[in-house]
C-alpha cells in the first residue's frame, strides 16, 4: 500500500470556516484513501502563510519525522510562505506542493508584503518534485510566474458531485452568493450593484463565514444598511452539507464578483444544480463556467470590479424571460459535462507518481 502524508490547514475540517480549498483538501484525501492510498493527515494550526513561530516548529518537526523518500503533498498556504522550513527537507522527500492560490494573488495585500510572499513562495516550489494547480489557467500563470519546469507542473481540476436539478424559488428573484466575506470575493462589488437597481422583487442571500476578514465583514453589513437592503440582502454565515444543498436548491441565479479565483468551485456547484451563473471574467472563471456541446454559455460575465457592469447584467435577467430561460437550459446542459471527483483524483494519483520520478532521479 502506498503511503501519502499529507500537510494540511488546521482548520480544514472546520465548519465555522468552510473554503473551497479546504473542501478540496479533505476530498482528494478521501479519494486517494478510497483509491488504496493509506493517507496520514497532518493538520498544522497557524496564520497560514505568515505563521508564528509555534507554528513554524510544528511544520519543521512534522517534515522531520518523515522518513527519506517519504511522499508528501502539501496544500500551498501552508508550505509556500515558510521555504527556510520547507526547502532543507524537499531534497530527502518526494514534495508535491498544491497551489490553490498564489500567495501574492490575495486581494488586498499590501505590495512589499506580496513581494516577500512571490518570492518565498517561489523558493519552496522550485525544491519541490511536482506541483499541482487547480485549473490550466492556474498552471500556466504559477509556471510563468516562478519560472518552473512544465513538466513539473500538474492539473487536478475540482469536481462536482451528482446533484438533482434546483427548482429555485420562482425562477428569477432568489439570487446567490457562496463565498469567504473577504475581497477577492467582491460582495462589496455587488452590493453597490444591488443597489442601483430599480426596485422589483428579489432576495440575494450572501452565504459564507467572515472570521478570515472581520473588518470587511463588517464594512459590508455597514454598507448593506446603509443602501437600505437588509431586508434583501442577507448575510446568513457559513453553510454546508444539507443545509448548503437546500440553499442551492432555492437559488435562481448564483453570482460569483470575484477579483480573482483560479478555479471557481462554486461555479461548479451551480452548474451541476442547472443553475445559471453571473460571474466575472476573471482568471479561470470562463473556463470553469465552460460551454455546452452547442457552443452555449450557461451564464453571463462582466468585467472584474465594474460595478455597474454588473448591475446591468443583473437588470438584463431581472427584466428579459428569453434570456433567462436560453441560460437555465444552458446551465442543465452543462452540468453533463462537469468533472467529477474521481477525475480529480486520478490526476492528481499521476502528478504524485510522477513527483516520485523526478525525486528517485534527483542527483
């Protein structure tokens, strides 16, 4: 039986702070345990990736333990922000490093900051053996950026999982946004759309846990209040499993206002249900959102932070039925077509095998 430690957040199984990165962690670990892996979790506490000094031990000490040869994959907000303590132990394992995110792509970090996390986060994947991206958009931009070989590089895209067809609440007024309260989601983006909208009848539930970034959170209510939409706008907190499902279910339209994502689960999410999407252009967001066999788009995208983009997006569904029924039948066709996690997990077997290579031919 081949044997895969695993370097994970430690909050990844937490339901106060649900991520799609975290969601990916624990079901590649499943799928690779289902799959004959004996898998060994390593959950690490910590600011990750800027920990404190507890934490730095605890991942140095964990590394230690591995014996030589050892096969590890390492979810990048943990590995790629501390190389001092990564690098001296990629040259005795066989480091597959899981890049959800580049560390310098969160919204809202400060330059000199981004620039310190670019450039550890390039050391620590230059040691490894092999790393994984989360969408071909992803791993071209992480093989651009740190200057790595391609064929180091590796694709394992989310999955989805069979869900039934959402019937949604009356087809156009249940509106839906799944996502972490911080900037690179931009709710803020599309509150300030809301608002400009002419008054009809719809309901926008924001769902998702604000401990990442509490202040924006709560700049958010602020602003909600103050545009007069909370009886509208909801932010309703974190929600998974039934609860999450049931949600889906009641949502005629799910917006995705990021100002970057380099996969986009929850477009996922969506499609697998029939639902249409409004999304930004941003990164991978087309290819996730994808197209039906006949060339159709199952939803509409706008330019990243343009507010008023997206609320004309938003008046276009609100107030043409043809436009609304040519996406929902395009978001139903476009759910026959979306990976599963099995796919995920089959590729990202490969990557792991092939990091195995490079390491028994490292000099």
């Amino acid at each position: 039986m081949r044997t895969l430690h695993v370097v994970l957040p430690g909050d990844v199984a937490d339901p106060a702070v649900p991520s799609g990165g975290n969601v990916y962690d624990l079901r590649v670990c499943q799928g690779l345990a289902a799959a004959g892996w004996r898998v060994c979790e390593i959950p690490l506490p910590g600011a990750w990736p800027c920990p404190e000094a507890n934490a730095r031990h605890a991942l140095g000490r964990a590394l230690a333990s591995l014996p030589d040869g050892a096969q590890v994959l390492a979810d990048g907000l943990v590995a790629c922000g501390v190389p001092e303590v990564v690098v001296p132990h990629a040259r005795r394992l066989s480091l597959t490093v899981l890049v959800h995110l580049p560390l310098a792509a969160e919204t809202g970090t400060p330059p000199q900051v981004a620039a310190v996390l670019d450039a550890r986060e390039r050391e620590t994947l230059q040691a490894a053996s092999a790393v994984v991206a989360t969408s071909p958009w992803a791993g071209e931009q992480v093989t651009k950026r740190h200057g790595l070989d391609p064929r180091r590089v590796h694709v394992a895209v989310p999955g989805v999982d069979p869900a039934p067809l959402a019937p949604g609440t009356d087809g156009v007024s249940q509106l839906l946004c799944v996502a972490a309260l911080i900037p690179r989601k931009g709710q803020d983006l599309l509150v300030e759309a809301l608002a400009t909208l002419p008054e009809t009848v719809w309901t926008c539930r924001l769902v998702g846990p604000s401990r990442r970034d509490p202040r924006f959170a709560a700049a958010l209510a602020r602003r909600i209040d103050e545009a007069q939409l909370s009886d509208r706008v909801h932010l309703i907190g974190p929600r998974s499993g039934a609860q999450l499902a049931r949600t889906y279910a009641e949502a005629d339209l799910v917006l995705v206002p990021s100002r970057a994502e380099t996969y986009g689960m929850v477009v996922g999410e969506a499609l697998a249900r029939g639902i249409p999407v409004l999304a930004t252009a941003v990164d991978a967001i087309p290819q996730t959102l994808g197209r039906t066999d006949d060339g159709h788009v199952p939803g509409m995208l706008v330019p990243p932070d343009d507010v008023g983009a997206l609320a004309r997006a938003l008046d276009e569904w609100f107030t043409q039925p043809a436009l609304r029924q040519r996406l929902r039948k395009a978001a139903r066709d476009r759910r026959r077509s979306l990976p599963t996690w099995d796919t995920t997990v089959a590729c990202l077997a490969e990557a792991l095998a092939q990091a195995g290579d490079v390491w028994a031919a490292a000099p």
